[in-house]
C-alpha cells in the first residue's frame, strides 16, 4: 500500500494495486470507553464516504448503505417513486442476476436484510455471518452500480407497494401522518405521498397511454441491463402463470419502469451515499474491499445532501386547530411547533432539553398536573426531524373520555407551562444532570445488533458534525459552558406560542359529535380518506394561552437522586466466562439465581422477579384484575420511577398469564432503591377508585382497538388462544371489565399475594449477598402457594394427529425431545426463505407473509407457523401454502449435500452466536427460568447435535409432519375474513366467457380491445364496454350477463371459499379446546446441583 499527503489536511490519500485509490481521514474516531472496536472513516474517488468498524469479536457482521434522497424527491407526477425504487432494486443485478440471490445467500449465511424510504434518505442494510461478509458485499454492492431493475418484476413490484399500502390503510398513525403532511402549505414537498400505490405510481403512464402517447415499445429506452432474473414459481398459481408482457407490466408497467430508472440514473449518485461495514476483518482489508466493490457507482455530479429550507407551516397552517376522525377508539391531542433541523445544535441540542422538562412526569410536573385532573393517561414530547433542514417539536397527549371534554383546558394547561418556563431561571443542574446522564450512558455504551448499530450511523454521518465525533455528537449533550447554550434554548421557546404551531385534535366520529355540532362540514384527505376539518383559534383563547402561567401546582423539577455516583466496575478478568447462572438459594417460597457478570463490565444489572400465583389467572375476572393490579401499580410509581429512569434506571412491572412479573434494569448504584420501592408498592398499595375508573376505561378501549388491528395478528391471537389450557379471551375480558371495583381488585391480590412462587434472578454487577438480600424483600410477606413451581407453569393444548389473513399452525412435538427440536429448527429455516420467496415475491399473496417457528404456551411444545396477509381469501391462501409445501418436497428430496451443509452451517452460528450485551444474556437467562427448564446450554448441545443431522432426518420430519398428503401430521388453520366489501375484479375466464357472447351475438373485436378492458373492476369493465356496444341492439343483455359471469368465474383467491370436506371445521372453541389434551411438563430438564446436599 502507497499513502500520500491529501490536499485535505485531515485526509491521506492511499493508491493501491490492484483496488481503486481512497483517501482515510486522519484524525482518532472518539468512542466510548467501553467500546473495543476500532474505527475508520475513508472516502471513494466518487464521493461515496463509508465508515469502516473491526470488531475481532464479531461472529456477524453487517453493513448499511444510506442515499440521502427520500420520497419528497418524488416526482410530483408519480407520489411513492422513491420506495418502488426501494422495492425494484434488490431484483437482481448483472453480476448476480438471480432475482433471489441476495436473500438466499444471507439466509443460509445465518443474515437477513432489509430497507426503508424516509422523507430525506433511503436506507438499505442486512447482517451475515463474519465469514460470508465478502460475497453478502459484492451482492449488495451490485445494486447502487448495476442493478436489473428487472422488467419481469415490475408489476410484482407495483402490487407489493400496492399491498403495503393498503396493509397500512386503516392504521390511524399513518392516517395522522399524511394528513399532516396534507395540510401543508400548497406547493410544499412535505405534503407528497410518499408510500405510494399502484395508481399514484402508473396514473401518468395511464395518461400518457389515454392521450395515444404511449403505443410503442418504451422497454429498451433507459433500461440498464437485460439479463433475465425471474426463476418461475416451483408451485405456479393462476395468478403467477402470466406471460412476461404481463409481468413488465405491458405498456404501463414498461413506463412507470422507465421513469424508475430515469430518476434512479439521476437521485442516486455516489456522493450522496454514506457506507457503514462492520466486521472482523482488518481495517485494512475493509478498505481495499470498500474501494474494489464500491468504486464502480458513479458520481452524477449532484449536490450530496440536498436541503429543503422552506418548512411547511404557512401562515395559513400556523395557529389552527384540526379535527380527525380515527378508525380506532382513543382520544389525544397532538400540538406541533416549526422548529430548526437540530443536527447542526449537536452540542447543548436544545430541543431536548426542552423535551426533558416538557416530558416530565414528576412532581411538579405538567403530566402531573393533567393526571391529577384526570384529564390524561399519558403526555410525551420531543423533536422530530421532518427532513434536512427543517423540523418539528411535538407534545403529545393521551386523553382520557374527560380529558377530550376538556381539550381546551388541556391546551390551555400546556401553555401555561410553557408560559412558566419563560418566566422561569434554570438552573444549572438542569443542563448538568442531562449532560452527565448522556456522558455516562456513552462511556458505558454496550454493543448492539450489528445491522442496526451500522444503520444508526449512516443516518449520522449525515450530521454537520466534526468527522471524529461521528460517534459522539449525536449522543452526548455538552454543559452550557457559555450563554449561547441557553440562548438556543430561549430562541426555541420564543416560537412555541399558540399563533405558530398547530393543534390536532383525534377521536371517532361519534365522539367529535360529542363536543361540536352534528352538521358541521367535514373535508377528507385524498390518500387515506382521513376526514378532518380546520378552525382557527378566536382571539380570547390566544390571549389565555399567551397569559403568564397561573397554575401554582407547575414547577420545575429538583435535582435528580438516581443519578449514579458509584461506577465502580469489579472487572475480574476470566479466562472462560460462565455460561450460565447459579441457584444460590431455594426456599418453599422462591428460587433464586445468580450470575456476577464476567463478560461486559458495565456498572449495570439486571433483577428479575417472577410471580406465579394459582389465584391470578383462575377465572377471566381473576385474569383481568391481576391485569388491573399491576396498571394500579405502575400509575402510583409514576411520579417516583420517572426520575430514575431518566437516570438510565428502569422498571416495568406487568401482569402475566400465571401472575406479575417484575424487571428492574440499569446502572446498579441505587438499584436496590427502586426494587425496595416498587416491591413495597406492590404489596401495601390501596387501590384509588378515581384511578381504577381511568385505568378500567383505558383497558377497554386497549381490548376492543385490538379487532381493529392487522388481520394476521387476530389470526395470530386466535391461534394462540386455541392451544393454550388456561386463556381467556378478549370479550371474556371485557364483559367482566366493567362491574369491578377497586375493593374487588384489593381483595383478589391479597389472596393472589397469599398463594405464591417466585422465580428470580439478579443478574450483572452485583454480588451474590446483595442478591440474597433483594431475594428477602421479594419473599417478605409473601405466602407459599399451595401448587409446585412446575403445576405452575403454563400449559399448551396439543392437537391430534389428523387434519384439520391465515395462520397455518403445524405442530412438530414437545421441546424436550432433542432430535426433534433441532430437526425441526433446520427444517423451518429451510423451508423460510422459499416461503417468503414464493408467497410474497413471485405469487403477490400479501405484503406480510413470515415462516418462523412457533413455541406454545410454557415453551414446552413447538411447532412452525407460516402467517400471509392479503386480500385474497383465506381458503385460496391456503391453497398456496399448501401447494408450496407439496412443491417443497422435491426441493428437500434434490437438496444437495453441499446445501444441507450450508443450512446447517447457517443454523449453527445463529445458535452459537454470542449476546450483544447484558440485557441479551439475562434475558436468555430469564426464559430458561421462567419456563422452568433450566436448560441455559441448550443453544450449544443443540449446536453439537445439528452436525450430524442428515437429510433423511429433514425429510422424514417434513414428510411425517408438515407435507399435506400426512396422514400423521397436526395442522390447525385459523382464517380471519376480511368484512370490507371490495369492488371485483374480472378474471381472463370471465373475459373470455363474454368474448364468448359477443361471438355469438355476431360481433368480433381484437385483442388489444379485450385486453384494455381488463384494466380496473368490474364496474369499469362494464363501463368500458357500454361505450364500445353502445350503439349494438343487443347491448343491454350482453351488459347484464356481465355480473352473472363475474361471479361464475371469479379471479382466484376473490370468490367465496369452497368448504372442503378433508378437514374438521372448529365451531365451538371452548369446545375443541375442551377436547384436546394438555402437554406434559416435566420440569428442569437438567439439575445442576449447585445447592449443597445434606448428608444424613
């Protein structure tokens, strides 16, 4: 390697043989103490800069590639450009052509990959096993160079957009978030659509081919490469049988490809990339593999960060508040303020310290305030940047039914308190604990998965920030050590006033007609068909919200005891770090475990109580007022855990099928405090009414929204609830709900605190006496159960062996036969990656469609679950999966040796790969403990065990219990019909059918006619031909027969499901569950023997 001196002081430029030249940028990159990766920022000859991270350490490594143009560099003409192009670009490239190569390749490699579109950049990244880094790079570095943008692929592509969209069509969040776009002022880029739709993205090509523009062939005019990429469907469906003119999409999907790559030949430009790639290979090596895969994207010449200065709040957008209808039930206020893009105030980040007091939850605070009002359940506030060079600071709340009657006192109350903080002298330790917060949390910095560690600083390496704090600046908040950090604070709060910022008010219909009249007109947003209306504030409300504050229960908080002092690290170095914990104690009460960390020294750890009680979950109104206990709980602490939490110390306390569990984590120095605290809390709490009515009311509406979510998750809930023994269903819950009262409530959890057993562990930094001690005031006043730990634990419900948005169970067996176990984990990963393949890519099923394998209740029992959401019937997606499985078969039978080889390999370093950090180890920990199983090595035995499986195994096992034709196999389907009425779409059969009549009614036409008119539904279908035939005698009958043929010949997966007579349909559910048999638990799988035994 040759270097020299760079023009650029802080760059040496390098010259290599036979890789392209780069230039390292010099100085140190500045990382937290406790990180043992070593750094390197180096740039391209095109402009492309990448940050290159060796971790000798790793056993995975990833990369993230990030564009710095998003959807608002959408053509106006074609809303949701930028995701297509997301979407088109892994479809192969020249050098691998396969349309699948990439995600086979990291499949098998123990990888995965994925991507999004943002307003301002596009992000692309994956994770791969240590060893394959090299080829997973020369895949992905084909696509920013020399992608196919295949043709075959277009409109699968289109629908898989399409199908996004519509999976998203129905969720209030993104609903909310367009129509703010919307309300933009006009001409802004904020407000385009940037999910985008088959229509928003073929509409100028359908206009281009109406106005007679787009009759030849468009295919060859920007097209980057020809090579074919598309493998066919081993299992073919009806809908993927189409000719390769259908596939590009004919005329329309060629144009629409076309403007894809136009844009994509101008917005994607090497200057405008930014590169991370972290694994083990020397920095040396990452560079030269940098350069050689990277150097070939050309630089187009444009502006590598464009910036959009002009925000979107107009004067007509400023000072307004807006009405939403949601589609579920909940009620909150969302006040929005024009703000600075924040990147460039790294160093005091204003907006955040503003975010801290606004936020706070304390005493004094405004959540506070609005809680004790009964007002709201929850407030949150912070920046948000929109896009480069303009932002947003949002304060959030959540309504409760009062709350919303009083959203203008709400308002008002917000106000005040920014009033207050005007008026208001800050006090030094208010900046001073936010900074030492932030310096700690950097110094003690764990690592995290790689994949999204590599994401996160792409993003920053956007930031106008000083190379060498690439890693710093976004994450530390320097002390004011001059005026100008308060200034920034000041300057910020000056342009939080009511005449400029908006307020969006969000509720059902029904309940806006609560608190407005009934025929006030109501405006919808084009996208989502959001409906909304704007008012603007009057004049005597703009003067209470500008008044001084006059609420006395507003201050600001004290100075924060949880901060940690003590960051003391015993670092006993160990030349093998235990790979388990220890039983230090067992009592007829409680089992306790320990592990003193010996692996990522941090002043951290980690308590875990879990609370199992035969009282908590006996009947579905014990279920729901253990549920309503821990709600309680966690509203009292509020005022009390906030402040630890910002000190990087936090609790979450939470009901569970058998009873509570508790989890408290972070810096250990005043850990036992908050334990202490929340423990006394959950044993001698009194039970507000006032606040059980809040809790109760949020409940409600918590357990009826959840119908009005993603189909496959109902699916998913369904499924669940059939094979679990002992769980009650959302509208058991909810007929129980009302009538209880908090008396009730405080009766049920002395009897549950009265019968129990505690699973702990204390886990990190903390030795085994102080483990003991959380252990006794865990246990102190606390009574034994009647029932053993192992009657304690949850149980599933096993199918027979016979047949039976879609959730397609298959059981395999109980998770303590070994061969089975690991068997069925390499099946399911060999059959995941073609499921999704086939499913998603080729067959257009659904945008969410997941194989993965699925445990049961008590994690004593497993089985594999393929999920597909669509809009296509849950019998006609069943179909498909079973016709993909039967195809399988072949697949397994011809795999090679070398294949398997792979798979296992693949499976092996995911089982072997170690944990990021201390919350990953406990948490692996946990599960073993909580299960009951004990079984802390299972990762490794299962490891040793997987070399010698064979593929006879593999077939065996999915001949036995996965393909159709078993007569053996377990298979529960749980199908959740969508109730959305759907305009029909005309099939080919039904096409041809009418072709059929208009033969015979002596009338012929070409095919280009009949093909135009399969655009659209049915509706334009028999508009188009009422036009065609409206001067034939015979018109009105032919028109008529149109809906009787659409309905004899519907396109497949969109007619009504056929019953099928080789399953057992479930009519009654607590009867099937009444019918299966419970699964066996055994208990530990392993006694380790660590407690001393008494020798008689």
């Amino acid at each position: 390697m040759a270097t020299v001196a760079s023009d650029d002081a802080d760059w040496l430029r390098v010259s290599s043989r036979p890789g392209p030249p780069y230039s390292i940028f010099k100085k140190p990159i500045q990382k937290s103490e406790q990180d043992d990766r070593d750094y390197r920022v180096i740039r391209l000859d095109n402009g492309l800069q990448a940050t290159l991270i060796h971790d000798a350490n790793a056993d995975k490594a990833a990369a993230s590639l990030d564009v710095a143009v998003g959807h608002l560099y959408d053509p106006a003409d074609m809303p949701g450009l930028a995701h297509f192009c997301e979407h088109l670009l892994f479809m192969g490239t020249e050098q691998f052509p396969k349309e699948n190569e990439y995600s086979e390749y990291l499949a098998k490699n123990n990888g995965g990959s994925n991507a999004y579109t943002s307003t301002s950049n596009t992000n692309y990244f994956f994770t791969v096993a240590t060893p394959a880094l090299a080829g997973a790079l020369q895949r992905f570095a084909g696509f920013f160079h020399s992608p196919l943008f295949a043709p075959s692929c277009t409109t699968r592509e289109l629908n898989a957009v399409d199908s996004e969209h519509k999976k998203n069509h129905q969720t209030d969040m993104w609903r909310i978030f367009q129509l703010n776009k919307h309300l933009s002022k006009e001409g802004h880029p904020w407000s385009k659509f940037g999910s985008g739709s088959k229509d928003s993205l073929s509409k100028a090509a359908r206009l281009l081919k109406t106005a007679g523009l787009l009759e030849g062939d468009v295919s060859s005019q920007s097209t980057p490469s020809s090579t074919p990429s598309r493998s066919s469907s081993p299992t073919p469906s009806v809908v993927s049988t189409n000719s390769d003119t259908d596939a590009d999409g004919g005329v329309i999907g060629r144009e629409t490809r076309r403007r894809l790559v136009e844009w994509w030949r101008h917005e994607y430009c090497a200057s405008r990339m930014r590169l991370c790639v972290i694994g083990k290979e020397s920095l040396d090596e990452l560079s030269e593999l940098t350069s050689k895969l990277f150097s070939p994207i050309p630089n187009r010449g444009r502006d590598a960060l464009p910036m959009i200065p002009d925000h979107p709040f107009g004067p007509n957008e400023k000072g307004t508040l807006v009405f939403v209808q949601t589609v579920m039930s909940f009620h909150a206020l969302e006040m929005s303020f024009p703000l600075a893009w924040q990147p460039p105030s790294w160093r005091h980040k204003p907006a955040n310290f503003l975010s801290h007091l606004l936020g706070h939850e304390g005493t004094g605070s405004l959540h506070s305030y609005l809680k004790k009002k009964g007002w709201i359940t929850s407030l949150s506030s912070g920046p948000q940047n929109l896009a480069r060079k303009f932002a947003t600071f949002k304060v959030t709340v959540y309504l409760t039914e009062n709350g919303f009657q009083h959203y203008r006192d709400v308002t008002i109350a917000i106000f005040q308190y920014l009033s207050l903080l005007r008026a208001s002298k800050f006090d030094a330790y208010h900046q001073r604990e936010i900074a030492r917060v932030s310096d700690i949390k950097f110094r003690f910095k764990e690592k995290r998965r790689p994949d999204e560690y590599a994401t996160s600083i792409t993003e920053y390496m956007s930031w106008p920030v000083p190379k060498d704090l690439l890693l710093k600046a976004p994450e530390v908040t320097w002390d004011w050590d001059s005026a100008a950090g308060e200034n920034e604070v000041r300057n910020c709060l000056e342009t939080f006033r009511i005449t400029e910022g908006r307020v969006v008010l969000m509720a059902t219909a029904p309940e806006h007609s609560k608190i407005a009249s009934a025929d006030l007109t109501w405006e919808k947003e084009p996208w989502y068909g959001t409906k909304y209306r704007v008012e603007r504030f009057d004049e005597q409300f703009i003067d209470e919200a500008e008044a001084p504050n006059a609420i006395t229960e507003l201050f600001l908080p004290g100075p924060n005891e949880f901060i940690p002092t003590d960051l003391e690290v015993d670092k006993r170095i160990v030349t093998q770090p235990l790979k388990r914990p220890h039983l230090i104690r067992e009592t007829s009460l409680s089992t306790l475990w320990h592990k003193k960390d010996d692996r990522f020294f941090v002043p951290k750890a980690h308590v875990i109580i879990d609370i199992r009680s035969p009282i908590a979950n006996k009947t579905a109104r014990a279920a729901v007022m253990t549920k309503l206990y821990a709600d309680v709980v966690n509203d009292s602490l509020t005022e009390y855990s906030y402040a630890a939490d910002l000190a990087g110390l936090s609790y979450n306390f939470m009901s569970q099928a058998n009873g509570l569990y508790i989890s408290i984590h972070g810096y250990n120095d005043k850990l036992s405090v908050l334990v202490r605290k929340v423990l006394e809390t959950m044993k001698g709490l009194s039970v507000d009414p006032k606040r059980l009515t809040v809790i109760k009311e949020q409940n409600q509406r918590e357990w009826r929204n959840f119908f009005l979510g993603q189909s496959y998750t109902l699916s998913d809930y369904f499924s669940r609830y059939l094979l679990t023994a002992d769980q009650w269903s959302l509208d058991e819950k909810l007929k129980e709900l009302p009538s209880i009262s908090a008396y009730e409530v405080q009766t049920h959890v002395r009897q549950l605190l009265s019968q129990v057993n505690l699973r702990i562990l204390v886990a990190g930094n903390i030795y085994k006496d102080e483990a003991l001690k959380i252990a006794d005031i865990a246990e102190d006043g606390l009574d034994i159960s009647p029932l053993s730990a192992v009657e304690l634990n949850e149980r599933a419900l096993l199918l027979p062996r016979a047949n039976s948005s879609l959730t397609y169970y298959i059981h395999f067996g109980p998770i303590a036969d070994q061969k089975l176990r690991v068997v069925s984990s390499l099946l399911t990963q060999i059959l995941s990656e073609p499921a999704f393949n086939v499913l998603r890519t080729q067959e257009q099923l659904g945008y969410v469609v997941h194989c993965t394998s699925w445990m049961s209740a008590g994690s004593s029992e497993k089985g594999m679950r393929i999920v597909v959401q669509s809009e296509k019937t849950p019998g006609y997606l069943e179909e498909r999966v079973e016709s993909f499985l039967r195809g399988m078969k072949s697949t397994i039978e011809n795999m090679s040796e070398a294949d398997l080889a792979e798979q296992r390999s693949g499976l092996e370093r995911k089982w072997l790969e170690k944990d990021k950090n201390l919350a990953d180890e406990t948490s692996y920990f946990m599960n073993h403990i909580t299960t009951g199983h004990w079984d802390f090595l299972r990762r490794e035995s299962d490891a040793r065990f997987l070399r010698d499986v064979t593929k006879t195994d593999v077939l065996d096992l999915f001949l036995s219990h996965v393909h159709p034709s078993s007569a053996t196999r377990s298979k529960l389907s749980v199908h959740m019909i969508s109730q959305k009425i759907r305009s029909k779409k005309v099939s080919v059969a039904a096409c041809q059918a009418f072709d059929t009549l208009l033969r015979e009614a002596g009338m012929e036409f070409d095919a280009e006619i009949r093909n135009k008119s399969l655009e659209g539904d049915t509706t334009d279908f028999t508009n188009y031909w009422r036009q065609i035939l409206e001067m034939e005698p015979n018109a009105i009958r032919l028109l008529d027969a149109i809906s009787e043929l659409v309905e004899r010949y519907p396109v497949p997966g969109e007619g009504k499901d056929v019953p099928r007579s080789d399953v057992t349909y479930i009519d009654d559910s607590k009867v099937f569950k009444a019918s299966l048999a419970q699964s066996a638990d055994s208990g530990p799988m392993i006694q380790w023997g660590d407690l001393p035994v008494s020798r008689c």
